[in-house]
C-alpha cells in the first residue's frame, strides 16, 4: 500500500472503521458493527475462489447461433430486429408475459427463416425456453431485477447470456453470475452498448497506443431526464423503473460511464477498481411528481413520501494504478443529455460533451476540427472500420447497438473471447449495490470486490482491432 493511500485511510478513517473487501476476512471489531444496509456490506466481504477464469476464454465456435430473447417489450424488441440482419444467426424463440408485445416483436424479424418461436404462456415461460436444446445463446432484456436470475438459470442449463444492464443489482448476484459462468464456461456478456460508440472507441485506441501517456482520472455517467416515462406504464411496464427509484438511492444506472472508461484503464485486464465512496442530494424532483401524479391516478398513491433516490449521485473510485474515475447519475432532473466521458492523462485529455467530442494536447485549446478528423483517420479501431459505417446505417442510438450486437455474434461465430466478460458485468454492475451503502453510511468508502480473484494481473486486453473474426456479414431487410 502506497504512502498517499495510507493517508486516505488514516483521514478517512477507515483505518479504524475496515475496508470492506470480497478478498480478505474482517476481523471480528470490523464484523461487528451494526451499519445502514449491512446485507451490502457482508457480501462485499466475503471471500471466493476462482474455479476458471473466464477472461480469454474462446467457447467453441457456433458456425450459426441460436438465439431466444427474453422481454421485448422496448429495447429488446429492437434488438430482435438488429439481430435479424446480422449472418449466421437463427432466431428459434421470442419471450414475453405480454403475448402482443411477443407477436409484435417477431413481426420486426427484417430476413426469413427465423422459427421465431413465442413463449408467452406465463411469466415463468422463460424457463421453458431456456430448457430447450435448440438455443445458444439466450439475450435478455427484461427489467433489472430479474436479468441475474435468468442469466444464471440459462447458463446452468448450458447457455451463452447477453443481458442488458445492469447485469444484476445485488453483490451476492454479481457473485452468482461470476461462479455460474465459471462453472459452466458460459459466457456472460452485458450488453453495454456505450463501449461502441465511436468517440469512446476512439479514445480507447488512443489509449492503448500511448497517445493520453499515463492516464491520470477518467469521469463518466448517466444525465438523462427520463422523468415523466417513470410514470407511464407503455414504457416502463409495472412502473418497475420507478419502483427501483423509489427504493435504493444510489447509483443505480452505472455501466454506460464506467463501462468505456473501465475499457480506457484496463480494468480486470491489469488493473482494477480498488475502492469508491458515493454521495447523493435529496430528492428534488420525485416525490413532487408523485404528488402530482397521485391526484388524478390512485396508482401512485402508494408511491407518495416513498424515500426516493436523490437527484444526483455522485460516486469516486480509485483504481490498482493510482487513476481515479468519477461516475455521475441524475435521471430526474431537467438538462440535457451527457455521459461525459472525459479522459485526462499527462500528455493529452477528451472529453466527448457536450457534442461533439473534443480532444487536446497541451492546457492552451482544443484540435481544430481538421486535425481532430486527420487523428480520427488514423486511430480508428478495426472494428469500426469494418462494421462502423453499416452500423450506422442500420441504427440503434447511432449505429453502437449494431456493433454491440454484431460484434457478439462474431465472436460466438469465431469462437473468440468476448469483449466483456462476467468480470466485467459483475465489476461495472456492483457500483450500484456499493453506492446505496456509501451514500446511507455517510459516504464511508467501500472496497470493490475482486470478481477476478487476482487473475487482473495476468488478464490480456479485448481486440478491437479484429486482428481474429469479423467475418460475419450483415444481411439486407
């Protein structure tokens, strides 16, 4: 432990209070104390060993994937239609308890021999698919509380998972997900499409060839005013998003600003995140709109002085490597869209927003745009190379969901590691549990599990170079 991590601990105080870690045993004073949302705290603690490491991992090849989708009732529907015009793909089923939401989604099938099987007899229907022998690889886009349980249950029933995010919402989940995709060699990706867009690729790049020099602190997050659709059932069916805001304040979205960033610092790959501590402001926005809502609807009388998430979540983390990263999450408050995304290294510093991204050498201004674009011919990533224009002809929040989706299909196809691994869904999506315990203890720092179990060390880089695959074509409507 370094001299200036030593200070931090002794004026945070944790030196006395314990680090809270999932790769060392608390002694019995740290054990002992009682704090809010303690559940939280014990399975960060816990110790496990791993049994494979996924990271690296090349599953046999699947010369044609067989998928079933599970949910479809907004994104995943789209990414019924994505998929459909990506080669070597089979879609045998399409789930969801809305058996309407099912047949409308199979009616966005863009090419033809897709079985396309609907599964909408009940809500444990999915189980039913999960069991048959004639998928692959089960994609789920249902709300978040349940994408742990069915990632988990597909796996063990010998399937490849692509989940949306968060991979799961508790740390004993994330846990879950780690040992079942080890136990199986069952890949399982979360599908965080923010890693394929183009400016984020591109500082990824630039990254790996030395252009930022050491980084030094990487900021990303999720400020989305998606306010009003918390209290409209069409799109958010069950009111489930506004139930998860109405329960656990924290950050509760992180992976769309951690995810690229993680990526940029190596994180699981020769780094990782060491610890973080988060803080929250009040609620300024839904409970008034709870009010509002309630006069005229009886449903969200239930949802009245309900202890809501606070507006903004602000969480600090300090990586193996000395860099730090702050995530921000505000989906209540009214301002224009932004992740941030900004990298800061000794030599160069970017930040994409506000749009469109910017990039600098030296503190005196930002590259013109004529230079920007001669740096953006030359560090553009392979796979952007390949796939980006058609991407984005194609669409889905510009053109990064298809390459998402693509890029998954090809490594499965080619039977190549994966972009994001268990480690990754399971170390981006546990800073949601994490933030809740820190912003109800006081901001009291909190260690972040080593999914890995020290493999980070020895852990290689994903290709984004396609220096292997990319031989998946992409087929017309």
């Amino acid at each position: 432990m370094g001299t200036n991590r030593r200070s931090f601990l002794k004026l945070s105080g944790l030196a006395g209070f314990g680090l809270i870690t999932g790769c060392q045993q608390q002694g019995a004073d740290s054990a002992s104390k009682s704090t809010a949302l303690d559940h939280i705290r014990a399975e960060a603690a816990k110790k496990y060993t791993s049994v494979f490491n996924m990271s690296g991992y090349a599953a046999p090849k699947i010369p044609t994937v067989r998928i079933g989708f599970i949910g479809v009732g907004n994104r995943g529907a789209a990414a019924v239609e994505r998929v459909s015009r990506i080669e070597g793909v089979a879609i045998n089923g399409i789930c969801d308890v809305r058996p309407e939401k099912a047949a409308a989604a199979k009616e966005r099938i863009k090419t033809p021999d897709h079985v396309a099987k609907i599964y909408a007899a009940g809500p444990d229907d999915w189980k039913k698919m999960c069991e048959q022998e004639e998928y692959d690889l089960i994609y789920i886009a249902t709300h978040w509380k349940l994408h742990a349980e069915m990632a988990i249950y597909a796996m063990e029933h010998g399937k490849h998972v692509a989940m949306e995010i968060p991979a799961a919402t508790t740390v004993a989940d994330c846990w879950r997900l780690v040992q079942t995709s080890e136990k199986t060699k069952k890949h399982c990706v979360m599908l965080e499409n923010c890693c394929y867009d183009y400016f984020e690729l591109l500082t990824l790049n630039l990254a790996r060839q030395g252009f930022f020099g050491d980084i030094v602190h990487c900021e990303g997050g999720y400020l989305h005013d998606i306010l009003d659709s918390f209290f409209d059932e069409t799109k958010r069916y069950d009111f489930w998003r506004l139930k998860e805001n109405a329960a656990r304040n924290g950050n509760l979205y992180p992976t769309h600003g951690l995810g690229p960033v993680c990526q940029i610092l190596n994180v699981n790959r020769g780094n990782k995140m060491e610890y973080m501590s988060s803080m929250a402001s009040r609620d300024f926005m839904l409970n008034k709109k709870a009010k509002e809502m309630a006069k005229t609807d009886p449903r969200f009388e239930e949802y009245v002085d309900k202890p809501f998430r606070g507006n903004m979540n602000i969480s600090n983390i300090l990586t193996n490597s000395g860099s730090t990263i702050m995530l921000q999450h505000d989906v209540s408050s009214p301002r224009p869209y932004s992740r941030i995304h900004m990298v800061s290294g000794t030599q160069a510093f970017a930040q994409k927003y506000p749009l469109p991204g910017k990039i600098a050498v030296g503190h005196d201004d930002f590259m013109p745009a004529d230079e920007l674009a001669k740096l953006e011919e030359r560090y553009t990533p392979g796979i952007v190379k390949r796939i980006g224009q058609l991407a984005k002809e194609i669409g889905g929040h510009g053109g990064m969901d298809f390459m998402m989706d693509w890029r998954l299909i090809d490594c499965l196809r080619n039977g190549l590691p994966m972009d994001m691994d268990v480690y990754d869904a399971a170390s981006w999506s546990v800073i949601g549990p994490l933030s809740e315990w820190s912003v109800a203890n006081g901001s009291q720092p909190i260690e972040i599990p080593d999914f890995t179990c020290d493999n980070w060390k020895n852990n290689k880089v994903h290709d984004i170079n396609l220096t292997a695959g990319g031989t998946t074509g992409v087929l017309k409507s």
